[in-house]
C-alpha cells in the first residue's frame, strides 16, 4: 500500500434499486434501458461489485408500446428468453413479465392483480401458522385478536397498496376476500366455544 492508500475497514451495499426510463417509442425505451444498464454495470464494477444477473436479482420489466413494438418484441425473444444485453454486449439481464420488488409484485401491465394474489398469500400462510394458537384460542379477548390480526396479518395484506397506480376492482377483491376469511374464522371459533360452554 502507498501513501495515499485508503483501508477499508467495512463496506456495506443496500440493493433493491429500481431505475425508470422512458421514451416516445418503443426502440427509445429500448436503447435507454441498455444505455442504463450499461452505466449500472460499469459504476458496480468502479465500486469493485459483481453485478448479480441471476433470475429473481437483477432483470428488466419493459413495456413496449407505439409503432413497431410488436415487431421489436419478436425481435428480443428470437434467440430464446428476452435478455437485455448491455451496449458491450458482455453482461447481460432477464427481460420479464413480473418482478418481486420489497415484498411487492411489479409487472409489464402495471396491474396490480397479481402483487394482490402474492399479499393474499403471504397473509393466509402467516395465519395459518397461527390460527390454532391465537385466532382460535378462546382464552383471548376479540379485542386482543383483532389488534393481533392487524399487527400479524393485515400489515402483510395491505403494506404498500396505496402505491398501487392502476386500482383494480379484482385486485381490491382479492384483498378484501382474504381479509374476509380470517375475520370471521376468528369470530365463529370464540361464538361457538362460549355457547358450548354456556
């Protein structure tokens, strides 16, 4: 080491960026999106990271609209699974339908349908790891179940839905009928084992 070397003693990286372009054509958003690849892959490789491009990691969601789209879609998925090469054409990424960003299910669409399918999910295998010993425990008040269930559950269902862009009505239902499902399993339980004690 010289003079002027710096000691790194601890280096910390937060991923889970997502980078938006645009443009008035399909081929423009095409060519920004490698140009941005491109600086993404040189400013990791400044910093001495390793891009990670594996499936789920680092991919691209593009929605191609305007006047030759179609054909430029054609294009891209001609040699197999869409990749997004950058401008040197040495690393490339996925180009995908839907990615997990956060917890969260972005897609080509913009529809939120499917992120709402993914909470419901997420909510209902929670719930069910607890349903035994706390949603159908009789010992517990209603009052203390349904705070449990909006700390435990329903912070999993609706976290970061208002970020939704599209509001649709099959997604808002999806939600609701999950949340529908836990409510009164809960409710039903403590009725029933108060009668029978009665």
């Amino acid at each position: 080491p010289g003079p002027n070397t710096t000691c790194v003693h601890e280096a910390t990286y937060v991923d889970d960026n997502v980078f938006l372009v645009c443009d008035a054509s399909a081929e423009g958003v095409l060519r920004k999106a490698r140009s941005l690849f491109t600086i993404v892959v040189y400013e990791f490789g400044q910093a001495g990271l390793l891009l990670n491009t594996e499936p789920g990691k680092t991919e691209a969601i593009l929605s191609l609209q305007g006047h030759g789209s179609r054909r430029l879609a054609r294009q891209l998925r001609e040699q197999g699974p869409p990749r997004l090469w950058e401008l040197e054409g040495e690393v490339s990424c996925g180009i995908v339908d839907s990615y997990k960003h956060l917890g969260s299910v972005k897609t080509q669409s913009g529809s939120p349908l499917q992120d709402s399918k993914a909470r419901s999910h997420a909510m209902m295998k929670t719930y069910a790891q607890l349903a035994h010993r706390i949603f159908a425990n009789p010992s517990l008040d209603r009052g203390l179940r349904l705070r449990l269930a909006n700390t435990l559950l329903f912070t999993r269902l609706y976290f970061g839905s208002e970020t939704w862009l599209a509001e649709e009505h099959s997604a808002v239902s999806t939600l609701h009928s999950a949340r529908m499902r836990v409510l009164p399993a809960s409710y039903t339980q403590l009725t029933r084992t108060q009668t029978s004690s009665e």
